[in-house]
C-alpha cells in the first residue's frame, strides 16, 4: 500500500527558534503557524516538531513532566490545535517527538519515587557497590558526560539508592520491564493520535530495554554523544519488544507514522527496527557521519539503501538536525562549506526515500561559535567545560530586517543570540534572490514533488558519483578537485554555477 511518506519531504521545527509569536525570546506554537505559508511555500510535506510537551526544559523538552499536556512556554493545546487545523488546511501533516527512553525529574513518578523508595520500580533505581554503597552500580557513563548514575539522599536524610540516567541527571531512565510504562506510553501516543497528529518521531529508540544485570561496558568511551554498536547501554534485544508494542496502537491510526531515532550502524542492527511490525522510518545517520569525501559519500547512500532494503523499508536521508553542527560548517564553513552543502542537498534530494530538512537548513545557515556565557546545553556543564555541545546549531531563525533579531521575535533578547552579520540570510533577503539558498531549496523540492524522473525506487550508480533513478533522473556530484564534464542531457537543476558545460568541483546537477 503506498504511504504518503515514502517520499515525503519532512521539515523539522526546533520550536525555540523556529518564530516567537509573544515577544518572550522564545519560539512557540503560534510562531510555528505564522510560518506556515513559508513552509507551504518551500513544499514540504510534514513537520517534525521537538518536543513541546511540559518540561523544565533541562535538555529543552527531552526531558518531560507531563508527557499529555503542552508546556506553556510554547503555548497550550488549543495552540497546537490551531497550529494542526491550519497545517492540514494547507496540506502539511504534524509529527510530533515522543520521549519513551526516560522523563523528567520532575514528571510525578520520579518526585513519588524519590520520597517512597517503594515506589521506585518505574525506573532504574539500584544499591551502590563498595560497603557504604557510595560507588555507582556500574561504570556506565552518561551520553552527555561524566556517569550515568546519580545517588539520591532517602526521606530520613541518608545517602540512598543510585538511579540511572543515560543523559542529563534530570532525565531518569525509565524501567521498560514494568508492564505500567507501556500503558503510560500508549495513553500518550492515543492522547495525541487521537486529537489529530499525523505521527510521532520517537527519541532514543535504540535505548529503552536494558540488559538484564546491567553488566559493566567493556570499554568505557566517554565521548560525549556518541555510542558505538558494542554497547550494553543501547540496542538490547527486547527493545524490539517495545516497538513491536509501539506499532500495534499505530496500527489503529493506519495513517500515521513512527519514525526512529536509531544510533545504530551495523545495517543488519538498524534493519531489525524496521521489520514489518515495528518502526514504518529510522532516521539513517550515515550521510551525517560522512565528510565531503567521494568515498564516504557513496559508501553512506550504499549502506543506508541496503539497510532499508535488508527490511523492505523506506530509506531516510538527512543532513542535519538540532544535535549535529551544521553542514555548511562540517564541510568546511564559509563560501565553500555553503557551496558543498547546496550539492549535497541535490544529492539528498535526488535520492529515493523519505528526507527530512532541519529549520534553517534552507536558508544555509552556519553554526554559530557562541560565547560561553549563552551556552545552555546539559552537555556543557557535564563535560566540566569541554565540550561545547549543540546549542551552535540551534540559534534561531532570521526572517527579515537588517538588525538581530531579524524578525524572529519582537524581543531582542532571544534566547540564544542571533549573529549581526545574518541579515543576507533572512528570509526576506532571500527571497528576493533567484540565486539564494531559499529559492534553490524550493525549485529543488518542487522539482522533486512533480517530475515523474524521480520515480521508481532504487539508484543506479553510472559513474563517479552519478547516479540515476528508474525514472530517468540523473544526479552528478562533483566532490573532486577539477571539474567534470557536463552529461548529456537536459539540466533541472544545479547547485551553483556550471562553467563551460562542467560541473566545477562542490557542484552538484540534476539532469533529464
Ligand atoms: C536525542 C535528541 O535528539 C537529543 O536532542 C536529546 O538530547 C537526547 N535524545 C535525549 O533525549
């Protein structure tokens, strides 16, 4: 049965920076509506919102109190459903972020859990070794630094019982072996299947299932944000019971999708997650972890179209999101950086498969080296000061004007601040640029939406990095350093100038 995201391009809305609707610094639901002709007009599908869900905002919304409810800082539920009523309007679905590795220390169950140690079985909650118990139950360590374990002080004002945290301190894991979280989980996902969203992208769905005994990691790496495959915090056998269960209440709501967040390599790994009843989309990360390299590039689409295919699954693609730096500054930062991105947008693009654009992407947006004192990522802290974390790539978006904060909000105090020098990034400048990021995004996704050359499922490899779908399509990358020939063929699309019937190096065209 064909689904409408096989093909669909998602954008995704960080919702802090996306628009600020009441001048607080801060993006929120109503900003997202207001933008909605601006995405209508760039073509895109279906939003991926980040979590707006009631949060202390320790890791901005993944760490949740009230998995139900809206947090105000983003407005109410009757925002969201103005926000779902004028998207479907235009034709544009809403996926939303679900968060079943862990909540809030905040959320109810864990402030109940920390004042009755009988109450503690909705998370992992253990004895400490050593004979005061003072050493943490194992050597796991956290995503975002330093250990993953956190020792509480009991009722009577004794140092207790450790509880587990693959993240943030005030992020406890929940415990997927007590029957109570699944029913929690499902009253979420009807709560808001149920009011009308089109679908859920779903944290951390590696995680969740622990091993039984919780056994030590055999090699500590403490890396920030980063797991490998050979590791006893992430990819246990029974999370696929987890989304075997997911998929059954999805199955009641036939037209929304599941899309995973799976840090997972081996495409035998991530293919598991895709198995006819469980995810319908996992998030492949290959094209992310690749450089501006020919070989890494081909390598990446090669291996994330076999995994979708090992499983009969939909392939994904994305560039970015709000946890990696942004690609013009991955490949290399200014006028380049800018260049290689818009040619692997054409690639992206070109390829078969669901693709997700993060908010700003289209505008070529860099990351921002910001000063110490804005930054606001756990990550930062719990690295003791050396990793700066992800708070570069979330600065929120320019819209017009010549002056910060660029019509983003009325307030100049945002949130994060936004650099002076943005104004020929705005929106409004772009706009009235044929030549703009902004306009070769949209003539690249209409294209892709209705030329029939992008048909059919699969990539031919001709040579180099060409490739060409089953309708007719060619794309050639050019990630070298001399120019290449131009192919025969009438030119859709290029990423930037062709000279003398070449693509020049950081070039990439589109050809029927
Ligand atoms: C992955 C999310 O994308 C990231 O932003 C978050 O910090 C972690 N999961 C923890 O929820």
């Amino acid at each position: 049965m064909a689904t409408w995201w096989e093909h669909a391009v998602f954008y995704q809305v960080y919702p802090r920076s996306f628009r600020d609707s009441n001048g607080d610094g801060v993006g929120d639901l109503d900003g997202v509506t207001a933008g909605l002709d601006y995405l209508s007009s760039l073509g895109v599908d279906a939003l991926w919102l980040n979590p707006v869900m009631v949060s202390p905002m320790a890791d901005h919304g993944y760490d949740v109190a009230d998995p139900r409810d809206v947090d105000p800082l983003f407005g109410d539920l009757d925002a969201l459903d103005r926000l779902l009523d004028s998207a479907h309007a235009r034709g544009i679905r809403i996926t939303m972020d679900l968060v079943p590795n862990h909540t809030s220390s905040a959320h109810p169950w864990f402030v109940e859990a920390l004042a009755n140690p009988a109450r503690r079985d909705r998370y992992i909650f253990r004895d400490g070794r050593g004979p005061d118990g003072s050493v943490p139950p194992n050597n796991w360590v956290s995503i975002f630094g330093g250990p993953a374990w956190t020792r509480v002080t009991e009722p009577d004002g004794t140092p207790g019982q450790w509880y587990l945290h693959l993240f943030d301190a005030a992020q406890p894991d929940l415990n997927w072996d007590n029957p109570e979280v699944f029913d929690d989980l499902e009253k979420t996902l009807r709560f808001w299947l149920d009011r009308g969203v089109d679908g859920f992208r779903i944290d951390v769905a590696h995680g969740m299932a622990k091993p039984p005994g919780l056994p030590d990691m055999s090699v500590v790496d403490t890396a920030v944000l980063r797991n490998s495959d050979d590791d006893p915090r992430f990819d246990n056998e029974s999370v696929h019971d987890i989304h075997r269960f997911i998929r059954t209440v999805f199955d009641d709501y036939p037209d929304a999708v599941a899309v995973g967040e799976v840090w997972v390599r081996g495409n035998e790994q991530f293919a598991k997650y895709l198995r006819p009843d469980e995810l319908h989309l996992g998030f492949n990360f290959r094209l992310v972890q690749a450089d501006y390299d020919a070989d890494e590039i081909r390598d990446a689409i090669d291996n994330a179209l076999a995994a979708a295919a090992l499983a009969g699954a939909t392939p994904t693609w994305t560039l970015s999101n709000h946890d990696v730096e942004r690609e013009v500054t991955r490949y290399g930062g200014g006028a380049r950086g800018l260049a290689r991105a818009r040619a692997m947008a054409l690639v992206m693009l070109a390829l078969p498969g669901a693709v997700f654009i993060y908010n700003g992407e289209e505008l070529g947006l860099p990351n921002v080296e910001l000063p110490d004192a804005v930054l606001q990522d756990p990550v930062w802290e719990r690295s003791g000061h050396t990793e700066r974390g992800r708070d570069g790539c979330r600065v929120p978006m320019p819209w017009q004007g010549s002056e910060a904060p660029f019509g983003f909000s009325t307030n100049p105090d945002t949130w994060l601040p936004i650099p002076a020098n943005w104004a020929t990034l705005t929106v409004a400048h772009q706009e009235h640029d044929p030549d703009s990021t902004l306009a070769f995004y949209r003539r690249a996704v209409q294209l892709r939406s209705s030329r029939s050359e992008f048909g059919g499922n699969g990539i031919d490899w001709l040579d180099g990095l060409t490739f060409r779908r089953p309708g007719g399509l060619v794309c050639v990358l050019n990630a070298g350093a001399t120019a290449l020939p131009l192919p025969a063929g009438e030119v859709l699309l290029a990423s930037g100038p062709l000279v003398d019937g070449t693509v020049p190096p950081d070039t990439a065209v589109w050809l029927v």
